[in-house]
C-alpha cells in the first residue's frame, strides 16, 4: 500500500538540560547539527541529523570520555536525555573521569546574552522576508544618455569584513584615490541621497565631504557648502561620478560602501555607469563578520529600513544577502576584472596580495601599501579629535595584526550558523564552524611506523592488486574526476598545485610490487605529475564540449601499472582561452571517493597559493595512508574485530546472494562491466515527505531511500531475500578525514521479504539493519566475503551485484578570486554492478544516477 505522510511532525516543546552530562551533550548535539541549542528531548534526526552526522557526533563524544561506542548509539539514544541515560548506564567509569577533571571556566562576553537568547535562528523563508525589505534602486532613464564614467574600483563586501583597513592599505598608492564610504549609488539623485541620510544616519554623509576636501583642497565648511550646491541642483550620481573622476586626473577610483551588496540593482549599475569596472570581493569568516556587526549595534547605525529581526539574525542575513547578489552578479563579469579576496589572507601575507591586486589593478607596487597606520589616508575625522566613518577598531592599533583574523575564536561557543551561510561560507574556504570550548582533541588513535621497505597493503587495496593480477590493465578500478575551470588558467601553476598534493600524500607516489608472490608498496620521495593539454579550439564551438567529453572517456580507461607511477594522471582539454576541463584519473587502490573531494578543495587551495606566487599553507597530515594500513592489520587480531567478522557471516551466510533480474538479454558467462547511465530528479516535494516519513520511524533519508530500492528490486525480482552494496566513507577518526587513501568500506544490507511486510514494516527493517551495519562497519568487506564463502559465479559479484549510493550537499564547486573549479559529471561507460543507483541530495532535491 503507498504511505501515508499524515500527521508525521510533532512539535516538541525546549527542555533545557538538567544536568552537566546533559549541558555537554547538548552542546555537543548542536555543534554537530549546525544549531543554536537543543533540548534534552530533541531527536537528533528530527533537528536535521543523518547517519554521516551521527558517526561525527559519536567520534566526538569518543573524544571526550576516551571510549569507543557503537555509531548505533545515536540511534538507540536520539535525544540529550536517552544518551546521558546510555552513556551512564554503559560508560559510567568514563563519565565520572570527564566530570572529575579539572575544567577552567570561559568568562562570559559582553553580548553573549545576545548570541544565546532562544528562538533565534535564519532559514530560506527569513532570507525571502528579508530581501523583500530592502528597496531595489529603479533605473533613471535620464542618465542612459550620459556616457559612462570612467572605470573605477568597487570593493565589495557585507560590513565588518575588513574593507577598511583594505581601502586604507590602496590608499597608499599615489595612483589609486580610496576615501572613506562614498554611498553614492545607492540614490539615482544627489538630493535624494541628502533627504536620506538625516538624524542618526547623517555621519554617512561624510564621507563625500571627505573625499570632496581632499580632491580640491578645501576645509569640511566649503565642501560642504559645494556639495549643498549639487544637492539643491539635485544633480544625478552618474553625473557627480563623472565630475569626481575629472576632478582626479589620471588617479582611480577606488569605492568602498558595504550597503552597495544588499541591492543587486546598484550592482549592476557598476557596470551601466562606468567603463569596465573592476571588483575586489572581499570576505571574511561568517562568525567574525557576525560578532563584529553585533559588537558594534550596526542595526542601528548601518541598516536603515525597518525590520522583525534580531540583530544576530540580521547580521547573518546581511551577509548572506551580500555575499549572494555578489557572487550572482559577478558571475556575468569577465573573470579578468573581478578578484576575490579574503580577510584573513590579507592579514596573514600582507605583501603577497597586495601585489596581486597591483598586478590586478594595473599599477605597480609600493610599499607604502604595507603600513596603513603611517599616515592620514582620509582616516581622520572632519572635526579635531574625530574619527572617520569606517571600522572603529582601525584606530585601536598601529600594525597589521595576523591574530586579528582569528580573535572572534576566543569568545565563539555557540555554533548557530545557519546551513545556507554554512554552505556558502565553505564555498569561500571557511570550514572552520566549532565553538573552541567543543573542538575534539587533536590526538591520533593511529601510530605513525617506520618507512620500511616491507609496508603492508591494507585489505582494500590487497583485494585490488589481486584483481589487477587476474586482469592486468583492466580500467574497472579507474576513478576519474572532471573539474569545468573558468577563468584565466595558468597551467604552470595548476601543475604546480597538483604536484604539492602529491608531495603532500604520500599514497599519491607509491607504487605496488610483487615480492615472493606478495604484494608489496613503495612509498617514492618524489613522483611529478605533468598536465597533458589537447586543444580543442580548432574545432567549431559547439562541438568542442562533447569532443571534450568522448576523448575524456577514453582517457579515463586507459590502464595503469600499479608497478609504474604515478598512479595519478591529468589531461586538460581546452574549450576556449579562459575555459577548461581537466580530467583526473586515479587508480582506486589510492584513493575512493571522499578522496576525491579532498583533493578538489586543496586544489583550489594549493593553486591560488601558486597563482599569488606563495606556497601552500595546508595544517601538516597526523598520519599517512601507510601508517592507517598498518594499524588495520594490528586491530583485525583484537576480539572487536572478530565479533564483526562473526556478526557478518551470521547476517549473511544462511542467505542467497544472488539477486536475479529479469534481464532482457542473456548474462553473459563472465562480467565485461560495459555500462551506460541513466540520470532522473526526485523533487523537493516528494524528499520532504519521504523526509518526513522516515523521521516519524527513527529513519533518515538515506534509510528511506533504501527501503524504496529494496522495494522496487522486490517487485522485478520477486526473491524474498535481496542484498544491496552500501559504500560507506569508514572516515570515523578525525586523524583520516583529510587524508586520501583508499578507506571506503562496503556493507551489504540485507532485505527480508519472506512474509510480505508493508513498507512501514519494511522501512523499520531496513532502520535496524543499517544501524547493525553501522556497528560492525569496520570489518573489511574482503574478509566478509571471505568469512560468509558465498556461492561463486564469474558472471556474478560477491554478496551483491546492486549498490545504492547516497551523498547529501556534496560542494558544488570552489570560486577563487578570478577562476571558478566546479565538478561535472563524467560517465566512463563502465558498471561495477548489475545496478548502481546514486543519489546526491542538493537544496532539498535529489538528483540520481541509475547505472
């Protein structure tokens, strides 16, 4: 029968915990979840938790109380108060060791109260109500027939991003005129802006009058008494522009007003009223930008229309309102006149990125730009004794100060970033979310051995040297990536940033040999990678893509020798001067697919460093891929690992492992693995549901999903007993989440159909099936098979011959100041299995790839 979805949301009333183990894992919960706080009788699956969470909060709390507990723990205790009842009823020795040591107690800040108040909290439908408050600037048809200005510079970012001391720091710069904000393009009219900016508002007309003083050397009284002339006149800004840049001769403009970002409108007049504009977009941690907005009350002195918000969630908004029309703005700008900058950066190499943005700017570097504090840049007030509008805390200090970037950590211990300006704050490189007083200890459960010359193989990638033994150059194991590269690419760079990864992981120059009949690995201190390039311009414009794509396909299947490396290799095609796609196949035995989006952010990461001419600053790896293989093999003798071993052959031995579809052509005696795919949407309407659904059973999506799969193989095969491969990430301790390496592990969820179960019934089945597989998910899948001796057939896979694979958010790509790396989907002709479904959840979609 279908489902019903009825009356399946309850609301729970806030509890607030009662105990200190309750206080603890309630901050626990909401670090991990992304919010503000949880009450004891929250269920963690409910406030937006899945089983790849689950596992993170379980590594944390393993963390804490120096014991290792089941991922099924989450399951059996969703809720504050059912875990402190577990953790003391199974850990008692453990929690009173936390509880007994010495714990130093953080001093409360001054706008704490405000940070913590309950009810608070930002999602799309306040970002909607949001962006409908704020006014769009019509267009003036009068200035359409006014030429356009010249070109000028415009900083744009949320306020309390450091545009200050970055507009200070071009000011040094004889040839670049940087005053203090100018809001200007936010009023069609010079009187409309003078009717705007009265009683409280009226210091943000001061900046004008600076900049005015400076250009014709007059006191604030005259430039006043000019300004008021314009003003009266009502003289349009497109016209004041022009008649500021005459005024600076062969000087540019350098214009810096956060307000500008909350109006895609006066955006897109940058480009209307000047002549190939350039943009600096500036950013700066989330947190940072938040804490600073609220410290310094700019709802009450920066935004200035009405509002229902609390000044914490006005913050957020803002800048996650500024930072999207930016981005969707300067997606139509040619990457040659746009450039991202981040605060942090700046202030950790100072020199470095000022002499890109010269290069950027077309002026050449001096080194006056490096100290902003020698000097009156327009930093001074009108009156004696005043300061001008700006950042107030630029006058606190007398250098540029590094530890500035990372201050707002020192009182940060609420984690309530919303997911929307999570993920765009990832998008921006920022990953960095944990209140310092809940961050796991950096300790390593994995020892680090000695480089000798006989290092083991981990199971994983012995079973892949076998196979490579059985079929020798067979590309079944190949793992290709394409990354789209828009922008101006320098592959001098880009293969430099790809060799600092390899220099960096060790599994990425290892190769693999046969000793005595036994596989062995040789780590190399170098292996340099080259890009191959194939240029694709000759052909016409509209060929060039699926060219690109059917030459990637035969690239990505072209074999390795495991005993020659590197096992790592790129091809870039090029489509057009500032458009790429680069094609990067490895072997599996070296990486998976959590790897690979490892080694898509540090590429974006190690190239930027090479583009500002600087090497990377990646934190150093705990451990390495070798090191993770050697202690697989020590914990595979402990009592733990045997019981998994047990529980696997017990769960799936008694059981057929064949599943037979009706196929409509013969199986053929041995696999070929010759494939094709086949891509559908689930839309957010149907997800929510199915969310739902699943909540109101202890499920996730995930869970959901896969009862679904199950289901509907059921119906075509008609067996009572169905197999489906799960590949999991098998990333539990925090000391391998950053390495590549070959880590993902297979479970196989099994199915029982035996006595027609409704799919209620059969949802809670699947539930408790993959909360066991959870709990014995470190058993290598090898020695599964090889404990549970399964029917063998060569035209069969072992197990199973159906896998679902499941990823939520997945990064949708990395935007470098002038240069965008999005992933795309390459399709190698090739299927492991009889089926493969994949589904990646996306905005509240699910896009799936049946292969």
């Amino acid at each position: 029968p279908p489902p019903d979805f009825t009356a399946l949301k309850s609301e729970q009333p806030y509890v607030a915990p009662r105990t200190p183990l309750e206080e603890h894992l309630a901050r626990r919960f909401a670090e991990v979840l992304g919010v503000e706080k949880v009450g004891i009788h929250d269920d963690f699956f409910e406030l937006g938790g899945d089983s790849l969470r689950g596992a993170v909060l379980i590594n944390r709390l393993q963390d804490d109380f120096q014991n290792k507990a089941p991922v099924r723990a989450i399951f059996l205790a969703p809720t504050v108060a059912k875990m402190a009842t577990y953790l003391q009823e199974y850990f008692p020795d453990a929690v009173r060791r936390f509880f007994t040591a010495d714990i130093q107690v953080e001093a409360r800040y001054e706008f704490e109260d405000e940070i913590a108040r309950p009810g608070q909290g930002v999602d799309a439908a306040k970002l909607r109500q949001f962006r409908a408050i704020i006014p769009h600037l019509p267009r003036r048809l009068e200035d359409e027939r006014l030429p356009k200005n010249p070109p000028a510079v415009f900083i744009l970012s949320p306020p309390r991003s450091g545009s200050t001391l970055l507009r200070v720091m071009l000011a040094g710069h004889p040839r670049l005129f940087a005053p203090p904000e100018l809001d200007l393009l936010s009023f069609n009219t010079l009187g409309q802006r003078r009717a705007a900016f009265r009683g409280r508002f009226e210091f943000w007309l001061e900046g004008l009058i600076r900049a005015v003083m400076e250009l014709r050397g007059v006191d604030a009284d005259e430039a006043r008494a000019m300004l008021a002339e314009y003003e009266r006149q009502d003289m349009s800004v497109k016209a004041f522009y022009g008649l500021l840049q005459s005024w600076l001769g062969d000087r540019i403009l350098v214009d810096k007003t956060p307000v500008y970002a909350l109006d895609p409108a006066i955006l897109q007049r940058m480009e209307w009223d000047f002549e190939n504009a350039r943009f600096i977009h500036l950013t700066r941690h989330p947190y940072a930008t938040i804490y600073s907005f609220i410290e310094a009350k700019l709802d009450e002195v920066f935004f200035r229309w009405e509002h229902p918000f609390t000044r914490r969630e006005l913050a957020e908004l803002i800048w996650i309102a500024a930072h999207e029309n930016i981005r969707e703005f300067l997606d139509r700008i040619p990457p040659q006149r746009q450039m991202r900058l981040r605060y942090e950066d700046l202030l950790a190499d100072p020199e470095a990125h000022m002499r890109a943005l010269s290069d950027f700017l077309g002026v050449d570097f001096v080194p006056a730009m490096l100290d902003p504090y020698s000097e009156d840049r327009m930093t001074t007030g009108l009156e004696p004794g005043k300061q001008m509008v700006g950042d107030y805390k630029f006058y606190l200090r007398k250098r540029i100060d590094p530890a500035a970037a990372t201050r707002w950590k020192r009182f940060h211990r609420h984690d309530f970033l919303s997911d929307i300006a999570r993920d765009l704050a990832r998008e921006f490189g920022y990953d960095d979310f944990a209140p310092a007083s809940s961050r796991p200890l950096a300790r390593s459960r994995i020892p680090q051995i000695p480089r000798t010359p006989d290092l083991p193989l981990s199971f994983a990638q012995q079973r892949l040297w076998f196979i490579d033994h059985l079929e020798p150059g067979a590309p079944l194991y190949n793992l290709p990536s394409a990354v789209r590269m828009q922008g101006p690419l320098h592959i001098e760079a880009l293969e430099a940033a790809f060799n600092d990864i390899v220099q960096r992981h060790e599994v990425l120059r290892t190769t693999f040999h046969t000793v005595d009949g036994r596989p062995q690995q040789i780590i190399h201190p170098a292996m340099p990678i080259r890009i191959r390039l194939e240029d694709l311009r000759g052909l016409p414009e509209e060929a060039r893509w699926s060219e690109a794509q059917r030459r990637a396909q035969r690239f990505a299947q072209q074999p390795f020798d495991l005993s020659r490396g590197p096992l790592l290799r790129v091809t870039l095609y090029r489509l057009a001067d500032d458009d790429h796609l680069a094609v990067i196949v490895m072997h599996h035995i070296i990486s998976d697919g959590w790897s690979i989006g490892i080694l898509h952010r540090e590429l974006a990461h190690c190239y930027q460093a090479r583009i500002e001419g600087r090497s990377p600053n990646l934190p150093p790896l705990p451990i390495q891929y070798a090191d993770f293989a050697a202690w697989q093999r020590q914990w595979l003798e402990s009592e733990e690992a045997q019981a998994q071993i047990a529980f696997w052959k017990k769960t799936l031995a008694p059981h057929p492992t064949f599943l037979k579809l009706p196929t409509d052509r013969p199986r053929p005696p041995v696999q070929t693995y010759h494939g094709a795919q086949i891509r559908f949407d689930l839309n957010a309407g149907l997800i929510a549901q199915l969310d739902a659904l699943a909540r109101s059973h202890g499920a996730t999506l995930f869970m959901a999903l896969l009862a679904g799969f199950h289901a509907l193989l059921h119906r075509y095969a008609g067996q009572d007993s169905i197999n489906v491969g799960v590949p999991h990430a098998n990333r539990s301790l925090a000391e391998i989440e950053n390495l590549i390496g070959f880590f993902v592990n297979t479970l196989v969820i099994r199915a029982d159909f035996s006595d027609d179960p409704t799919f209620d019934e059969l949802l809670a089945r699947i539930q408790a099936a993959t909360v066991e597989a959870y709990a014995h998910q470190d058993a290598p899948f090898e020695l599964v098979v090889d404990a549970v001796q399964p029917d063998r057939d060569p035209s069969y896979s072992p197990l199973f011959q159906v896998m679902f694979a499941y990823q939520e958010d997945p990064p949708a790509g990395y935007r470098l100041p002038d240069f965008i790396l999005a992933p795309v989907h390459l399709d190698m002709g090739i299927a492991k299995f009889d089926l493969t479904l994949s589904a990646v959840r996306r905005k509240g979609d699910v896009r799936a790839v049946l292969e």
